[in-house]
C-alpha cells in the first residue's frame, strides 16, 4: 500500500517489475487534491479519498490519516480528535459509543 506516492509507470524498469506486477498488487491511497502522485502515471489500485485543503496539506500523511478515521472509525477504538480537530469538527467524526466527550 502505498500513501500518496508518485507513480510508478515510468520507473518500472529502474526497479525491475513488470507493470502486470504493478497492476496486481499495489494499491495506492490518494487524496483528491494532492499533486505528488500526478508527478508520474499511477498503476494499481487507486482509492480516492476526498480532501478540499491546499496540495500541501493533503499530502501530509496525517490528514490522510484523518480522512480515513474520520470516514471509517477505529475498529480499535482510538481517539484520534485532538490530532484531527485542525480539519474536522466532532460532527464530521465517525466514533462509535461516544459516552465519554458527550
């Protein structure tokens, strides 16, 4: 899995893997307004994740991070809120049983 890479298509031959290879097992997770992985073609699985912030921003692994707790919880049950209150308010959060910030 890969976070926000650049592509790969062009730098298949410098790592000796076929694109098939690429094809079959990579999965990239890409915000929807970052700019790094546009630097060359992506190959694989790409699962778009929204973010409406700067490109800077929505390269940063932390947001990726938000995003995807916001969207899914934490089978864990983590509470991620103080890392994630700069972009998400406790309405975006996906926490189940929250008895204890009520």
């Amino acid at each position: 899995i890969g976070f926000s890479p650049p592509g790969l298509f062009y730098q298949v031959l410098k790592y000796h893997f076929t694109l098939k290879q690429l094809y079959d097992s990579f999965t990239i997770i890409q915000p929807s307004n970052d700019v790094v992985p546009r630097v060359d073609k992506q190959r694989g699985m790409i699962e778009w994740i929204e973010c409406n912030q700067s490109p800077a921003t929505c390269h940063r692994l932390t947001h990726t991070a938000c995003e995807l707790w916001t969207k899914c919880g934490d089978a864990r049950k983590r509470d991620w809120r103080s890392l994630c209150s700069t972009w998400y308010s406790k309405g975006d959060v996906n926490v189940v049983n929250d008895h204890k910030h009520r």
